[in-house]
C-alpha cells in the first residue's frame, strides 16, 4: 500500500513540475512577444506628432483652422505614414445627442487605436463641440501619450493651454460639481 502511494506521490510531483516549466515557458514567451512588440512600435513611430482635430458641432469641420495655425507656428506638416513632422488626424462627426454618445466614445477609442498603432509619441488636440462630449474624449485620451490641449480665440487663434493630465481633469471636474452644486 505505501508503494502505491509512494508512486502515485511521484506521479503527483511530475506532472506538478511539467505544468510549472510549461506555464514558466507560456510567460517568458508571451513577455519576449510583448517586447517585440513594443519595441517594433517604438520604432515605427518614432518622432510621430499628431495634430488631433475633432469636429462635433454639425455642418462644421476646423481641419482648415488647424492647418493654418500650425503652418503659421512653422510645425511642419506631413502625409500620413511619414515617421518625422506633424500628421493631422481628424475625428469629424455632424452633431452630438443623447442617443449617439455611445457610438462617439467608440470612435474616440478606435482612433486612439489607431493612433497606438502607429506609434504616436504626442498629440496636439483641437477639439470643436459640447464640454459634455469633451470628458468623454478626455477619459478615453488620459494617461496615455502627452496630449498637449488648445483653445481657438475668435478674435487671436489658437493657444495651447497645457497638457491633459489626470490632475488637470481632476480639478476640471471639481469645477463643475461646485458650479452645479452651488445653484442647487
């Protein structure tokens, strides 16, 4: 009897170990994959800067706008696909409502998809639309590649105002809630 359980013990630690080395191998190859990855993303686009254009108010698009404000700051202006200069990406939807928000967050996501696999390194965002739909963008867009934000002047242009990070949304968003709060 206690060679039974004697060999069933033995069995019991090889197949124990067999198990171990092929999930240690599974990892060290998913980890070396990742790293490719990465590292083949990094390259592509390295010096990637794109210019972010969103237009959501209907019958209205600002690539135009962008444009000459960037030709006139003497950022220099590239085709899609070339690894140095400023690509100009657009995301031009006609009207925001209740019922299209879903389908707007996902186009946010599948162009920051599309940005990832290009290899952006920044994004300069010049948005046009509803503050409502602009933290929907600001939530897809956070914590990822610096993304520098702009404001258009009717009478001066565009100026940048800083980079959109957590903090910066984070006290966007206590603004609001003491604006709402305060009138209640």
């Amino acid at each position: 009897m206690w060679e039974t359980i004697a060999r069933t013990s033995d069995i019991a630690g090889i197949i124990t170990f067999i198990v171990f080395v092929s999930t240690v191998l599974i990892v060290l190859s998913r980890a070396l994959r990742y790293k490719r990855r990465i590292k083949k993303s990094l390259e592509r686009g390295k010096g990637l800067r794109v210019a972010l254009a969103v237009s959501l108010k209907h019958s209205e698009n600002i690539r135009g706008h962008v444009e000459t404000y960037l030709k006139e700051k003497g950022m220099e202006l590239v085709p899609a696909g070339f690894k140095q200069g400023m690509e100009i990406s657009e995301i031009d939807v006609d009207g925001v409502s209740l019922h299209t928000i879903d389908k707007l967050r996902k186009t946010f996501l599948a162009k920051k998809r599309e940005l990832t696999e290009k290899g952006v390194r920044e994004v300069h965002l010049f948005y046009e639309g509803p503050v409502a739909s602009a933290f929907f963008l600001a939530d897809v867009l956070n914590n990822w590649v610096p993304v520098y934000i702009y404001h258009f002047h009717r009478d001066g242009g565009y100026e940048c105002w800083g980079l959109l990070t957590e903090s910066l949304e984070r006290m966007a968003t206590e603004e609001l809630i003491r604006e709402v709060t305060k009138d209640a």
